[in-house]
C-alpha cells in the first residue's frame, strides 16, 4: 500500500466520516464519463430505438425488390462510450479479471451483433444498383431510403442532408479529431508520469497505462496472430495484481479526471469550429428518435 492510501486508511479509523475519498477508490460507480460532444450523439437506449426501427425500414424495403434479409436483434447496451478516452479503469472488474474487461465487446456503442451481407443485398440496400430482378431500386439504395423516413422534419436541415443516408460515423470523425489535439497536451504526459511513479511505488515498473494494458504476459499481439500462437491466460495472478494497482493508482493520482479536462476542451474546440454541422447532425438525431417510434408503432412507413 502506498505512504498516502495508508495515511487516508489511518485517518479513517480516527474519523469514519471522512473516508469517502478512500471508499471512492474502490467504488464500481465509473466517474463523470460525460464529454461536450455527446450532446451530438444519441444515447444508448434511443440509439438502439432508432437502429430497430431503421432495420424494420431496410427490411421492408429490401422485400419490396424481391429479397427476404433480416438484420440481428438490437437491445441497449451499457453507454461507457469514453471509457477508453478518458482512461478509466474499473477497480471491482480489474479484481476479478485484470485487465479483460468482462461484458465489453465490439457491438458495445451500437448493441448490434456482427453480421454478413450477402452480394446481392449489399448492393441493394447501398444502391451500388439501379434495378434488381426487374425492380426499381431507391437512389442510394434502401438505407437512404429508410434514413430518408427517419430524418423527415429535421428542423433546419437542407433538403439535401435530409434525403441521404445518415452518417453514423460522423461525430466518431470529430471525436477523433478532438482526441488528437488531447494527446498533444502536455498534461496528459505529466498525468501519466504521475501515474507511473505511483505505480513504481506498489512495485510496477510501466511508463504508461497502456503499456500496463498491453503487457505482453497477457495482452495479445500482431506477431501472437501471424504465428498462431494459442490465445494467452487471462485473469491470472500477475495480470489481477497488476490492474488492481493500475486502478487504484489512477484514483489516487486524479488521471481520469486530467484527461477529462484536457478533453473537455479539445472537443469544445473542435465544437466552436464545427458548431454549424453538428447543430444540423444534433437536429438529424432528434427527428430520427422522433420517427423511430412513429415506425416501431406502425404509424409511419415507407411510401413508393
């Protein structure tokens, strides 16, 4: 235990009510995970309302040309979109698993599960084609058709925008571009100097979270794949210890919250330069939450 989590556990004892701090480093509870550029994104729970009724519309239409393609299930899924941007480790996980982070997946921003397309479908639904065994196919295919549906009455929005499949990826786009000038921060470095010596002191010797993260006893690597290595132990002794003090020393030395900040600002910057589009991405959202449920209650559908 460091000098300083031993002096807050004696402390403690003295005064119980004072141990919120101390309590806070081993709390399930992630911090304040929130960024400004998430107000131009829907959350977890609208957004797989919106993909479900979205699905609903590509189907309907692909039926109309003649094929019968059924996208997966989508259900909610925990909304830690952040997580990694703003280096939080959860300390009850990293106990039980180390640095495998049990219920996190691929799909976990859009609760999609991974599918295939077959050819004929994938150029349908892009309109890669015009006609398809005799039938029309809708310019840009039955995704903009059905995003054409979802985005109808968007306030603000030029017709142009509103009849175009919507880009999902958009503000990922700016989100990267904000991560980019975060990075060149130099309070990130120092944050992760700090993080390092508090390390160091509970026996570690890492420069940076990730290389904690990526420690080749129990992360995989591109040379583990090109010579078909069997996957390596997860959760073992060493991986556990060594997360579990990760955790903790990123409470004690504030790092989630440093990254927090130097990001906040990063995306307000990118904001103030792109505030025009994402007022129009943020209007695009709110009709397709609005329509969504319009679809999924059978009160809005497609025309021909």
């Amino acid at each position: 235990m460091s000098v300083l989590r031993m002096a807050m556990a004696v402390a403690c004892v003295a005064a119980v009510a004072g141990c919120s701090a101390l309590a806070g480093l081993h709390s399930p509870e992630p911090p304040d995970l929130t960024l400004p550029l998430d107000a131009y994104s829907l959350g977890a729970k609208d957004r797989a309302q919106v993909i479900r009724a979205r699905f609903m519309l590509m189907e309907e239409c692909m039926r109309h040309v003649g094929l019968d393609f059924r996208f997966p299930a989508v259900e909610p899924v925990t909304d830690l979109r952040n997580v990694d941007l703003l280096g939080w480790l959860d300390p009850e996980k990293a106990k039980k698993s180390g640095y495998l982070q049990e219920g996190r997946h691929p799909d976990e921003m859009t609760g999609v599960p991974s599918y295939s397309i077959p050819d004929d479908e994938f150029y349908v639904l892009y309109g890669k084609v015009r006609r398809f065994r005799g039938r029309t196919v809708p310019p840009g295919g039955c995704m903009a058709k059905a995003d054409a549906l979802l985005n109808r009455g968007a306030r603000g929005v030029a017709p142009a925008d509103a009849d175009k499949r919507f880009d999902e990826d958009e503000v990922p786009r700016y989100v990267d571009s904000a991560a980019d000038l975060a990075l060149k921060d130099p309070r990130i470095a120092a944050a992760e100097r700090e993080w390092s010596d508090c390390m160091r002191s509970e026996g570690f010797d890492y420069r940076s979270t990730d290389q904690a993260a990526g420690d080749r006893r129990w992360a995989a690597t591109v040379n583990d794949d090109s010579i078909g290595r069997s996957p390596k132990p997860r959760g073992t002794r060493a991986e556990i210890d060594t997360a579990v003090a990760d955790a903790e020393c990123r409470a004690e030395t504030g790092y989630s919250a440093v990254r927090r900040t130097v990001h906040v600002e990063a995306q307000n910057r990118v904001i103030d330069r792109n505030r025009a589009r994402l007022d129009v991405i943020r209007s695009l959202n709110q009709a397709r939450l609005a329509n969504s449920a319009k679809v999924l209650h059978g009160t809005l559908t497609l025309s021909w």
